[in-house]
C-alpha cells in the first residue's frame, strides 16, 4: 500500500499568539495602510500586537509609522522590534537605506522572510499582523509552506482590475488551505458636497465574496484624513480613535478577535 503524505507542520512566529494576514495579491489597493489601522485598532481594545512589514521589495512601515532609527541586534543575532504607537514593529526597511532598491532573486528573498519570522524578538504578542505584498510568489509562498497562519483578511478596491488578482489570491490561500476571514472594500466610495462617487465601481468586493462563499467584512471610504495620517506617519486610528474611518476599524477589530479566543 502506498503511504499517505505526511503535511508539513507549520511553526507559529515565536513570541506571537495568532499570525494574520493583511493580503491581496494586487497593489495599490491600501493593504499597508489598512495593516497599521488594523493593528492599532486591537491595540486599541488591549491586544498586545506586532506588525511584520513582509513586502521585501517596497517596504513601507517606515514612513506609515513614521520610525527612521535601525532595530537594535543582539550578539546572538536577534533582532528586537521596534516600539511605536504601543505596536511592535518589523520591515526590512529597517535594515537598510530606504532609497536602496532590493534587486534580489527567490532565494534572497525566502532567507528574509526568514530573517523576520525566525530571529525578531517579538514579545508576548497576541496578535502579529503580516503586510504581504503583491502576487503569489516566493514571499507568500514561504509563508504559506513554513508558517502558521491562523487568517488573512484580503483587501480590494472594487473595480474589476483589482479582482482579477484578488481572486487568484483567494484561490491561492484556498489551496495553501489559509483560512480567509474575510474580504474588506477599500476605497469603496468618495463623499463630497452630500454626493457620493463610487470611483472604482461598486459592490465588487462583496460580489466576489459571494462567488467564494467568503465573509464580507466590510467597505472603507476613501478619505483624506487617512491619506494625510499614513503620509505623516501615524496610523488614523491611533490619532483620532473617534473618527468616522476609525470607528470602522475598530468596529472591524471587534468583530474579528471574537473568533480568536
């Protein structure tokens, strides 16, 4: 008889309670911006949690948490986060120039995300939350392979672009078997002068949740005072928790952390 194949036993990120991650698979679609939100929403509601900047190549936690300084090394070659806003924070960004391009094949790659995910100190976390980058590629597959994740959450503008490669995303977590939490519509719509405009079309994001037999979590607006806090350096949430962009977020948090107890 010929032996079942044995799956391979994914570690969690040490020092982390619940890993999620805040995917797509398409950019420009506000994933980093929504990560940093997200997890200052949980921090919020009294979570201990970390953001793992994953996206190798563009790395943004620097300038969306405003942090310049470099994370300190210890001599056994851990890397301790970097504290702000009450989040533990790590990106590749920190270790190198921000104007430094990384022009590196798969295997450089795969040997970063094993950098941040096997030698940062992270510290008591009940919550890491992963900013992954676009595509389906070595870094996501790295992931999917090696590490424990207990949920993505997929962000997408609403417009077919955008879905065509979200929904290969969906497809690829289906297959990695990553349970999806749920799919969120960024930018869902504009609000001036009591008009609203739906920019990027409408209504995509929960049609293709429905196709998947996923949950909808959700829409967020487009609104300047979340571009203007990201530019500044300090995630909206953590700014104004009264805000109308941030209500939604922690109502989001809320939701979310019922199903990790």
């Amino acid at each position: 008889m010929q032996k079942k194949e044995k799956k391979l036993l994914k570690k969690p990120i040490n020092g982390t309670k619940f890993t999620i991650a805040i995917s797509s698979a398409k950019g420009g679609v506000g994933k980093s911006t929504f990560a940093i939100n997200f997890a200052s929403a949980l921090s919020l509601l009294g979570k201990k949690v970390g953001v793992l900047d994953a996206d190798v190549f563009g790395p943004s936690l620097s300038k969306l948490m405003g942090i310049k300084e470099k994370p300190v090394i210890a001599d056994n070659k851990q890397i301790e986060p970097i504290n702000k806003f009450n989040l533990q924070c790590m990106s590749m960004g920190f270790l190198v120039d921000e104007n430094t391009p990384m022009i590196w094949r798969g295997p450089m790659v795969i040997s970063a995300i094993k950098t941040l995910t096997e030698k940062v100190n992270w510290h008591d976390l009940d919550f890491i939350i992963v900013d992954m980058p676009p595509g389906t590629g070595d870094t996501q597959l790295t992931f999917a392979q090696d590490i424990k994740i207990d949920g993505a959450i997929i962000i997408s503008t609403p417009q077919e672009l955008a879905l065509a490669d979200v929904k290969r995303g969906i497809q690829m977590f289906d297959r990695t078997e990553i349970p999806i939490i749920g799919l969120v519509d960024n930018m869902s719509s504009f609000s001036a002068d009591g008009k609203t405009y739906n920019i990027f079309g409408k209504d995509g994001v929960e049609k293709a949740a429905k196709e998947f037999n996923k949950k909808f979590l959700g829409q967020i607006p487009l609104d300047i005072d979340l571009r203007k806090s990201a530019d500044e350096g300090q995630p909206l949430v953590n700014k104004n928790k009264d805000h109308s962009i941030s209500k939604i977020f922690l109502d989001l948090a809320k939701k979310i952390t019922e199903g990790f107890q």
